[in-house]
C-alpha cells in the first residue's frame, strides 16, 4: 500500500509523475523508460505506516556548547569566503565542506546559524551525494528527527521530508486558488516541539526561479513600538496542522495523512535558549488565533502582523539557489517560503529537508502560562 514517484528531471522534465497517487496503486517504472536521474532513489514515497502521536522529549541545543569556546566561529577559519547576505540576515559561506565538521564544528554551526538566522553552503556536492543515511545521522545531531505527517519521503527514510513539483504535479502543501503561492511559514510550527536548526537543499531545480525567501523574526518584532511588542509578549496563538492534513485527505500531495493533526498553543513572541533574543512566532501557514482574544481583535492583530511580514523586505533575504547548495536555518527565528514561479516551464524542483526538533517555545514573558 504505497506509491513511489518515478520521474526523469534532468533539463525539462517530462510528465512523470502524472500518475494519480493513491496508496492502492503502484507506481510502475517498467512501463516506461525513464532517463536515469542521479537523485531517482531520493524521489518521494508515500508510505500507508501510521504513526502514533509524537511524544514529548528534551531537547540540549548544540549551540550551547560553542557559547564557553574561545572562538565560536573558528569553524569558519579557514574557509574561502564568507560573505554577509544582508546585515540584519543571511551569511554564505564558500569552501567549506560540512559533510567533514567534527562535533564541535557542528556546535558552532548551531549557534551561528541561531545567530544570523539563514547559513548559505555553496559546493556541498560530497554532503548531498552521501545520502539519506548520512542525512539521518547529520540531523540526529542537532535533535530528535521529525517525521513529517503527510509528506513523502525516500524510501526507508521517513525522517527526510522531500518536497517536489513538476509539469504534471506538486507533492508540496501549495494552494492554488490564491493570488500567489507564497506563504511565509515556520515549518511544522504546530507541533509541541517545532524544530530549530533546519537542513535543506535541493536535487533539482529550474533553470531560473524556484528561490527562497527567508525572513528575521528578530528584525521583524524589533520594529515594533516597545508598548506593543510589552502587549505581544503577554499573547499565545494556536497553530494548527489540521488544514494541511485535509490537503492531503483531499487526495492531494499524495493522499496520506500518516499522523493525526495536532494544534498546539505558542507564545507570540518567544526567546531562542542560547542567543537569548526574542523572535515573533506566528506564521500566515499555520498561526490560527489568539488565544482569550476576541474573534475580530485575534484577526486585526494577526492581519497586522502578517502584512508587516509581507513588506518588510528590509528584513529579508532571497536565496537563488545553485547545484550542490546546502541551507541551514533557524525556524525559531526566522520564517520562509518557497517562490513558485517557474510552473509554466514544466521544470522540476526536488529538495530534502533534515528538520530536527527542538525545545517547547519558551516565552519572552517570563511566567506566561502556556
Ligand atoms: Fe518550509
């Protein structure tokens, strides 16, 4: 009970996966020779497993270990370059091999990615081409692996979250009935523990398009009057993953729904455990409401801040992606979307995501109850 894209990407691809995605049919590669894809083993699968609801568990941040070391970025020494995307956002960094950092190397990373919020990776063909097992002990690292409860994953691999479109067909959590396809998002932020330091990069991608756009929460709430961001910290929203389930129930990114929705309660403004700075965490994805508000003030407040995420381009960072990019980021202090414009050219997107998770949001307010 399990289906498998099969697909050919390199150049345009061709209709691959216009094969309808339920869990009763197989997909059947023989039928059709297919081009050989590097990546054909990275290609999503959608399992029929159901998994129990997560568990709590703790999480010790990395980063706290690069804090008490005299160099925290001695990781970065001896690279080629290391360049600052903007000032309030995004480094990218140019002869460095991550697939090769030794522990405490990987510590620093932490914090410096928790630091400037978005860490670009350029040449990490050795990280991309070692595969889903090495993915798996990569982000092992970081914190407990998330499984995503509806996407599709390598085969064997649920802890790899792929996301994937082509000509015929979007595996990813895209709505096509608005204006625009870009939602800013902090990943899975419905969960208890949403995740903190995040891997991603892709396999395929189009010629032109397909960037990412990150935004500073940081920046974001350090905008706001000091009475209103006093009155944020008092809040706690509900973010939910029940409209992303239904996505999939729909019979859309590939049908499965391998865990039940949860929605849980967040503080609007929390505090990152090892940098100490505040960060605004509500997100147009998955940021339902304003807990104890009501209805019409819960909207106002979440349209307001929404719109400030939107324009605030003096607080963002977009990546144009290149073969072999490896990207890290902070989903507790940053938000991000994919940009969705190269539909029309039949092209393929592919990435992975390696999402660890990390600690149940801590409040800025001291003492809010959650
Ligand atoms: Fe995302």
């Amino acid at each position: 009970m399990s289906t498998t894209v099969t697909s050919s990407v390199a150049g345009v691809t061709e209709q691959v996966a216009s094969l309808k995605l339920r869990p009763s049919e197989e997909a059947k590669p023989e039928e059709k020779k297919q081009e050989e894809y590097k990546y054909a083993h990275l290609l999503p699968h959608f399992s029929a497993e159901h998994y129990p609801p997560l568990t709590p568990y703790e999480h010790v941040d990395p980063g706290h270990r690069a804090l008490s070391l005299p160099d925290p970025r001695a990781f970065l020494e001896s690279v080629t370059s290391v360049e600052e995307l903007t000032p309030r956002l995004g480094t990218e960094v140019i002869g460095l091999n991550l697939a090769e950092l030794d522990n405490s190397g990987r510590d620093q990373l932490a914090l410096e990615v928790a630091r400037r919020g978005v860490m670009v990776f350029r040449d990490q063909e050795d990280f991309i081409d070692r595969g889903p097992e090495f993915y798996r002990q990569w982000g092992s690292y970081f914190g407990r692996l998330h499984i995503h409860p509806t996407s599709g994953h390598p085969v064997g691999y649920p802890e790899v979250h792929l996301v994937y479109r082509d000509l015929n067909s979007t595996f990813n959590f895209e709505y096509d009935d608005a204006v625009t396809p870009t939602v800013w998002h902090s990943d899975v932020s419905y969960e208890l523990q949403p995740p903190g330091l995040t891997t991603f990069f892709l396999l395929a991608q189009p010629k032109s398009g397909g960037d990412t756009i990150f935004t500073s929460q940081v920046s974001t709430l350090s905008r706001l009057s000091p009475q209103f961001v006093a009155f944020l910290r008092t809040l706690k929203a509900v973010h939910s993953g029940i409209e992303q389930a239904d996505f999939s129930r729909s019979g859309r990114r590939g049908g499965i729904v391998r865990r039940d929705p949860v929605e849980h309660v967040h503080p609007v403004v929390r505090r990152h455990p090892v940098t100490g700075e505040e960060a605004l965490y509500v997100n147009r994805q998955f940021t339902r409401r304003i807990v104890g508000l009501k209805r019409e003030e819960s909207e106002t407040i979440l349209k307001f801040l929404y719109d400030h995420i939107d324009r605030s381009q003096d607080n963002q960072v977009r990546l144009k992606w290149r073969p072999n990019t490896v990207v890290l980021w902070d989903n507790r202090v940053t938000a991000h979307s994919a940009i969705i414009d190269f539909k029309e050219t039949g092209e393929a997107r592919h990435g992975a995501r390696i999402t660890p998770q990390a600690e149940r949001p801590i409040p800025a307010l001291e003492g809010l109850e959650l």
